[in-house]
C-alpha cells in the first residue's frame, strides 16, 4: 500500500512538472504563433486579390474586419477599399469552414463586391493524401492549384457541386475521388458568403437615449409654437417700423 500512494506521489510530481514546463515554454511560443498566424492571414488575403487589384496595390489595401456569427461561434470578414477616400467597398474577403471528409476544411475566399468569387486559397485541412488533399496541389507548369482556378467569376452564393446541380452556371466539377471535400468547400463558401451578405444588409443600428426621446406630437407643438412666435416677432417688428416712420 505504501509503494503504490509513493509511486502515485511521484507520478503526480512529474506531471506537475511537465505541466510547469509546458506552461513555461507555451508563454514564450504563444505570441510567436499568433504572430505567424497574422501573417499567414494577411498574405492569404493578399492572395484573394490578386487580378482584383493591380500588384502594385495589394500591399496598400485597407481590409476593415467586421463579424458574422456562424453557428454560434463569432467569425471575422473584412470589407476591401483600395484607398481612404473611397465611400463604397470594392470586394471582401472571408475564411469559410466546412467538414470534409477527415476534418475541417479552411478556405480563404476573395470576391468583388457583387460576391463573385475572385480566388479561393485552401488553408488548412486533413484531407486524405492523393484524394481531397489535391486541393492545394500544384500541377507542373501551373502557377496555382488547379482547384483554386475552378472558382474563378462563380457566384460565391451560388456555387455548387457539377454532381448535384449539373444546370447550373456557378457548378464546379469535384475533385476525382474526392467529392465530399469539394462539396465542404462548395457548401462552406454558400453559408458563410449568404452570413456576410445579410450583414452588409442589415440596416445600421441607432442607439437612443431613452430619457432624450421627443414623440412626434412634442415635435410637432414645439415647431408651431416657434412658427406663432417668430410670426409675433416680426409682427411686432413691423409696427415698431411704422411708429418710426409716422414721428
């Protein structure tokens, strides 16, 4: 009984251990990885835009970060201006999400302010080798994933999967073998495309200060008391004048 409640007190004291070291080492590498992750997303917007905008203009894009909630969760979009002065956005860009076959699926999407899809970039995902993963593949003498270029002009609203709606113009024909990644993909970029969109629909709001509200009766008896009173002024004005001119 005695060596097990000794064995256990070590096995506690190194897990503590190794829980400090871990904590230690994670304060260090946390800012460097969220660092590297800003970077990764600013680069991936960057990417979207191409063709949008001219080179020589991508680095100098003002990306204004808004927020959509997806099933339940807060998500970051960004409305694209390509200068200050500019009173309308010219594209947005946003990170869809989708279950593919073994995991999440992150693309990175860019369209112009009318939602047809610019370029898309697949981030992240655990797709399968030779299958779902040819997503992100380059093929020789390209300059860009073949799936990525399938997207090109579609309706970002729109977009589907040629296998299930074969008639339509936004269709995209699915990876070989690898159907249920290109449909996350498809799918994500509907959801997430349609929560931006109805946000950039949404009329603004206006707070009010409860205690300041005037009803529209108020308003309006205010407005003819002012009327009767500045016709009193200038009444009384007029006979002053006239009083004048008779001495």
């Amino acid at each position: 009984m005695g060596n097990i409640f000794k064995l256990s007190a070590i096995l506690f004291l190194v897990g503590g251990i190794a829980a400090g070291m871990l904590a230690f080492y994670n304060s260090f590498t946390k800012p460097e990885i969220e660092k590297l992750k800003a970077q990764n997303e600013s680069e991936a917007r960057q990417y979207v835009m191409r063709g949008l905008f001219q080179k020589e203009s991508l680095g100098g894009l003002i990306y204004d970060e808004d927020e959509i909630e997806i099933g339940g969760k807060t998500e970051k979009f960004w409305k694209v201006r390509e200068k200050e002065s500019d009173q309308y956005y010219k594209a947005f860009v946003f990170l869809s999400k989708g279950q593919g076959f073994s995991g999440v699926v992150e693309t990175m999407v860019g369209t112009d302010a009318s939602f047809k899809i610019n370029t898309i970039k697949v981030l992240k995902h655990t797709e399968t080798p030779g299958l779902g993963a040819e997503s992100q593949t380059v093929k020789y003498g390209e300059s860009e994933p073949f799936f990525e270029t399938w997207f090109k002009g579609k309706n970002s609203l729109k977009v589907v999967v040629e296998k299930d709606d074969s008639a339509s113009p936004d269709k995209v024909q699915s990876i070989t073998g690898a159907t249920i990644t290109t449909r996350a993909v498809c799918k994500s970029i509907n959801k997430y495309a349609e929560a931006v969109k109805a946000k950039l629909d949404k009329p603004p709001v206006i707070y009010v200060d409860p205690e300041n509200i005037i009803s529209v009766e108020e308003t309006l008896k205010k407005a003819q008391a002012d009327s009767v009173k500045a016709a009193e002024e200038s009444a009384q004005t007029g006979t002053e004048g006239n009083d004048g001119g008779a001495k």
